[in-house]
C-alpha cells in the first residue's frame, strides 16, 4: 500500500492522507474517498513516505480517473490561486473544475440531445403549424440541421418544442460526442477589412511575439474597431495551429460577437455560458483540452479551462466587474489571466474603452503594453457629450422638459432612443405622505422598491416581498406615495406620452427567462421598437445602430459615494453608455440629467474624454493612498449578533497587527445589515504586497481555529472590488 496526499472540497487548508494500491497516480487525478460519514471526490496532489496518523489512514474508495482532469499547468495555477487569495486549495481545485467532474462523473462526456426535423419536405408541414409564430420560427430553424436541445432552450420554450414534436414534425435524437480535428487555416484570409493604421499597429505589435509572455491593453474608444485588431491577430495564431481562449463579461448580450468569430474563420467556437448543461460544458472542457477547438468563448470560469495548444487569451471589455468572483473563491478572471498568461507564455490582450485603473496603471508604467485606437473605425462618429442641468426644474419620471422635447426630436427623425436608469422597479421607495414614513425591509433596515406589474414591494438585498400597503402603518392615512424613479416608471411615463412609439424595457426583471434577452435584442436592431429603457444592461457592448439620443436619467448618487471606486465606475457608465449612440453612420448624442452640472468629475469626462479622467482620477488615488498605490485586504464578517461579527474581527486585528499594516476597523459595511445579519468589516492596507500576503499566511489559520471564527459567517477578499 502506498500513501496519497489528496486535496478534498472542504474549507480546510491541509491535505489528507489515503491509502491507495496503485504507485503511479499522477497530480491531477480524481479519487473517491471517505471522509467521516460523507463521501467525497479529491484531487490527487502527490505521494508520502509516512503519515502521522498511519494507523489510522483509510483506503481510497476508488480511482476515478488514472489521467489527470488538470494538467500541471492548471494545477500551478490553482497553487498560486490558493496562495494568493488564501483558500482552501481543495475548494480552488474544484472551482477550476467543470461542474460534472465536481461530481466524480467520467471525464468523457456523454451523448448529446438534439432536436431534427422528421421530414424536412412535408407537404403539410405549413398547415399543420397554422400561425404558431414560434412554431414556425423554430421550424425554419430546423431545416437548416439539428440543433442542440440546450442551445433550442434559449430562444424557444418548451411549449413550442413539445408542440413541434406532438405534431409529428420534429423528433429528439441523441449524438454521441463527435471529436475532429481542427482544420486549421493555412494563410491569410482575404475577406476582411483593411486595418486603420492605429489598428496596424497594434495588429503588429501584438502579434509580433506570439511565441512569448506578453500583456497588450488594447485601450480604444466605443467602436474603434477592437474586435476587429482581436480577429486580425488571432489569425495569426491559428495559422500557427494554436488556440485561442476568449473572455468575455456576458454571452447572451454578445451573441453577434460570436457569429463575427465563427464567420471569418469558417471555425466552430466553443462557448461556454450559463444555459449549457454539466455534460456540454464537459463536452466544451474536453475538446479544447484534446485540442478539437480552435477557439473558446465563455465568462469568468472560463479562465480554467484546459488547452491543449494554447496560443492567446483575450479579456474583452476588461474593466467589467463580474470578472471578479464575489463570493467563495473570490478571484478575479483578468488578474488570473495574466498569471495563466505568464505560466503558458502567450500573449494576453486586455481590450476596453473604459480601462479599469489597476490596469491602466500597469500600461502607463510599462508592465503592459499600451496600445491605442482613438477612432471610430470606418464613418462612425463619436456620440457628442453634454450635461443637462435640472436644478429646480420641473421634472416627469424623472425627465426634464426639455429633454422630453429632444427625445421627441430623434424619435420624429426615425431614430431610436435609449434611455438609462440605475433602479428597476417603478420606484426606490413607498412612503407616507402624511408622517413620512418610509416602508422598509427589516431584514436589510433598507427602503422596499415599489413593483406596480408585480403589485409588491420589493427588498433588492434579500429578495423579502410583500403586498403594497394602501395605509401608513404608523399614522394609518391613506395616502402612500412613491418616491425616484425606477425603469417601470419611465416606461409608462413615455408610453403615456409617445403612444404611437413602441417602448421595451431591458432590466432583470424584464429579460429574466432564457429566450427573452436574445429575442429582445434582435428586436430593437429590426427597429421594432424606438423607446428603450433599462440599467446597467444596456452599457455592456451591445451595438444599437439606429439609436442616437442616450438619456442618462440622474447618476449624482455616484458622485457622493463612500466607495472609493464609485467615480471610476461611474465614468466607466456613462463612456460605455455613450458609446452606444451613433454607432452606424447616425452622428449620436448623450445627455446627462445632473444637479451637480459643474461637478469637476463629470466636466473632465465630458470635456476631456475616459483617458484624461482616469489619469487624474489615479493622481487622486496616489495621493490619497489608495489602489493601485496600495495594496488591499478585506475581511468581511456577519452575524445576528453584531457584537459576535466586531469581537472577530477585533482578535483578528489584534493577530494581524504589524508596523508596515495599516488596519481600519472592525467598521460597519456600507450595508450594515443584510437577511438580518449584521455586517462588519476589517480592511488591512499595506505598501507590499508581498508581505501583506506574508501577513495573513502567517495568520490565516489560527484565525480559522479562533473560537469567535465560529459566531460569524467570516470571508477573506484580496483585492476587494467593494465595501458593500
Ligand atoms: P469595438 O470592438 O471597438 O467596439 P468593432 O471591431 O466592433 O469595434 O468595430 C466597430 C465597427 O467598425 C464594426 O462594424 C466593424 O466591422 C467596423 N470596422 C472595424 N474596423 C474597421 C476597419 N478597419 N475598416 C472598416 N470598418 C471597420
Ligand atoms: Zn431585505
């Protein structure tokens, strides 16, 4: 019998020892094992000469795999991960596992359910689908080869694929997996646009040293043809038959993306997003690991996935906060794929026209480099920026008079107008008229959002609903009024206005459900609708030709915020919004609503442009001693009991304390309360971060054992995006 040492998905930091007969299990192989009265799936890490507890060992229940499912590349990658944001290694190991090898299940993927047409030339068919709209779309669909039921899912109902297949005209069969090789493009391709020259020579320089580390901020305006210098570099990748792994904020909202890499290289591009089922995403995971994908497209945990002939990893619209993981292992993808970057020396290229201020910090002194695109590409202008005073204006749902005005001026010209506001919901608050009182969650001690279509309010926090009261429940008058504006409020404001326009709505509430973000999407470029309303969702890289009109409602919140990285992302906001507008040959305009007009963040932006604010915007942080001049740790702890979640953090403190350390609290979160838990938390800043790293090491795991560790619910974020 021979000793393994064996990572397991429990938030523990060490390893633990099995028995196991086989000698030649390689790092990177899965076992099952028992541990206590569960059983779990490790990942073998290597093997011992003797152990402590040797008596007492178990045996491996069994041997999963006898090839690793994580080659040694991913697996130093998770090393540094666990090292780095301090987590248990185990619980970093499956993080970069997809979800079916989580589960112990074999590595090789399963068949694959499809849906094909019975008989593609039936005479009857039409007939039979009557005006079933949805039927017929499906249909069309279909007949150009089966789809997989998964990606049918998206855009259609299960309603509609039962009926096809209860009308006899549409069957479910199933695929084994099909692995073939890549056919890699051998030269040039011709059809393509000819690159500007700033576009020429960022093509070059990247694609210069595509046999080395290399980290390039492709940092270019809304629409300054970035895909474009992507698409142009990676052909040169492939020619050299490697591949290509793509990062991006959200699939759904990008689906023209994909096509536009499929199209000009005639490739399958493998995407890995939400909807996929364990067993696709499986499938995805081992294609491009047997090297039968050119190319990968996915979110954040896209970052692990394996690749057999890696070649480039792309971070598109890098300054998007959902690269950083909020909550378990809170690592983030962009600062991963540097480090993934580094350990398979290849080229990464960071692409924004908002670049987040870390990394521009990086360009600027030269760890990366810097690479610019200060024009639109082809016609297309920039959308003029201005900002519109609402001091002690009269304002409806939130617009100006004059601003209702312009709004009608762009519809009139046959032009589409979106308009932005950061609530959903019809309004922020419900209150008294009479006494002032506010209704709020009591979980959260946050105000309720009036839903009118749901007829609730809601608590964003903790998702509490309840019935809209008609009567104050302190002074019982009946006279309950809602306070802002959310995006059902402006909707039915501007359809009470503009009847004779269609509005569309584009918020969680209204696109939840698979299909209807995609559908909605497709709709607004045929111009079926000219109203569009919605939050953050619009400024995250759709194009919107025909709109020319981008309405900011009121963003001032930003402007006063206690995180100190409200202003770049409310910079970041209003550029991407921006960027919206007058993408195609329409000269475009944005108009921010403010009672601030004069403040110096918003004149600078709008007169100076994203570039000029974030450099002053990083002088501000030098000198106010903060990211990326500084370095940060966050421990957040929670509990029902403020008092449990202070005394914690205050030992931790107490633990940590060192003279380079600058340590500020335990102080409430910025949400103090949530789901009925009290929220502190303890930020550790120091000038090196190699040992503010040191620090915690040091400490980590006498604060796991701290007997208060066990009254609050505790995390540890490096890097923190947030104080919430
Ligand atoms: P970004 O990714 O920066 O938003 P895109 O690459 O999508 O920009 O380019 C915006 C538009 O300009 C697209 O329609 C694209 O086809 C077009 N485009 C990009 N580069 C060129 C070029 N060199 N010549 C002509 N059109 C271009
Ligand atoms: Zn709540």
């Amino acid at each position: 019998m021979h000793i393994i040492q064996v990572a397991l998905p429990i938030p523990k930091r060490q390893l633990f020892d099995y028995l196991c007969q086989s000698a030649d299990l390689m790092p990177g192989c899965r076992v099952w094992v028992g541990f206590g009265p569960r059983k779990l799936v490790g990942i073998v890490l290597g093997y011992t000469d003797h152990s402590e507890h040797f008596d007492k060992l178990k045996s491996v229940s069994e041997i999963i795999d006898t090839t690793p499912v994580l080659d040694s590349s991913l697996l130093s990658i998770c090393g540094w991960l666990a090292k780095y944001y301090h987590h248990p290694i185990g619980e970093v190991l499956h993080t970069a596992l997809p979800v079916a090898l989580r589960k112990g299940e074999s590595d090789q993927p399963k068949p694959i359910d499809y849906i094909q047409l019975v008989d593609k030339n039936s005479a009857d068919t039409l007939t039979a689908l009557g005006r079933a709209k949805k039927q017929i779309e499906l249909y069309g669909m279909l007949s150009e080869g089966p789809i997989s039921l998964s990606a049918i899912r998206q855009h259609f109902s299960d309603a509609v694929i039962n009926a096809l297949q209860n009308k006899g005209l549409a069957e479910k069969c199933s695929k084994e997996p099909q692995f073939l090789p890549v056919k890699w493009p051998t030269q040039a391709i011709f059809d393509k646009p000819k690159a500007n020259v700033e576009q020429a020579l960022a093509i070059s320089t990247i694609t210069g040293k595509l046999d080395q580390y290399g980290c390039y901020l492709l940092d270019g305006v809304t629409g300054s043809g970035k895909t474009e210098v992507y698409l142009q570099s990676i052909e040169e990748v492939l020619i050299q038959k490697k591949q290509i792994l793509i990062l991006v904020p959200e699939i759904g909202l990008t689906p023209q993306t994909v096509t536009r890499f499929e199209q000009r290289f005639g490739l399958e591009v493998g995407i890995l997003h939400s909807n996929l089922t364990d067993n696709e995403r499986l499938m995805v995971w081992q294609k491009c690991r047997r090297g039968e994908l050119a190319m990968v497209i996915g979110t954040r945990s896209a970052i692990f996935t394996p690749m057999k002939s890696p070649g480039m990893i792309i971070v598109d619209e890098e300054h998007d906060a959902s690269y950083k993981q909020q909550d378990g292992l809170r690592y983030h993808a962009r600062d991963l794929a540097v480090v993934r970057a580094k350990e398979l020396n290849i080229p990464l290229v960071l692409g924004s026209a908002t670049p987040c201020l870390e990394t521009l910090n990086n360009a600027i002194s030269l760890k990366y480099h810097h690479l610019s695109l200060s024009q639109r590409a082809g016609a297309a202008t920039m959308a003029k920026q201005n900002v519109l005073d609402i001091t002690n204006q009269p304002l409806q749902s939130g617009l100006a008079q004059g601003m209702i005005k312009r709004i009608e001026q762009h519809l009139k010209a046959g032009s589409q107008v979106m308009l932005f506001v950061n609530r959903r919901g019809y309004a922020p608050a419900l209150l008294c008229h009479y006494c002032g009182h506010i209704e709020q969650c009591q979980r959260c001690d946050k105000p309720y959002t009036v839903h009118k279509s749901l007829n609730k309010m809601q608590c964003h926090h903790c998702g509490g609903a309840r019935p809209i009261p008609n009567q104050c429940k302190v002074c019982g008058h009946q006279e309950m009024v809602t306070q802002g504006v959310g995006t059902e409020q402006l909707e039915a404001t501007l359809n009470e206005r503009f009847p004779q326009y269609s509005t569309i709505r584009i918020d969680s509430d209204s696109v939840r459900g698979k299909s209807k973000l995609h559908t909605v999407l497709e709709e607004i470029n045929q111009c079926k609708h000219q109203l569009l309303i919605g939050t953050q969702i619009l400024s995250k890289g759709h194009h919107f030709p025909h709109v020319t009109l981008v309405v900011i409602l009121d963003a001032d919140g930003a402007l006063f915020s206690a995180d100190y990285r409200a202003p770049e992302h409310l910079a970041q906001l209003i550029t991407q919004l921006s960027g919206r507008a007058g993408r195609a040959e329409k000269q475009g305009e944005m108009w921010l609503q403010s009672h601030q007009p004069g403040h110096p963040l918003l004149q600078d932006l709008i007169h100076n442009g994203y570039g000029h604010f974030a450099r002053y915007a990083l002088l501000e942080r030098k000198q106010a001693q903060l990211p990326p001049y500084l370095f940060h740790a966050l421990f957040r702890a929670e509990a029902t009991r403020a008092q449990d979640a202070f005394d914690f953090l205050s030992e931790v403190a107490s633990l940590v304390r060192h003279s380079q350390l600058k340590i500020i609290g335990p102080i409430p979160a910025i949400m103090e309360k949530r789901q009925g838990r009290f929220r502190m938390q303890l930020l550790m800043q120091c000038f090196n971060r190699t040992l503010l790293n040191q620090i915690i090491a040091q400490h980590i795991q006498t604060i796991e054992n701290m007997p208060l560790a066990r009254k609050a619910r505790w995390s540890l974020d490096v890097d923190p995006q947030d104080f919430m």
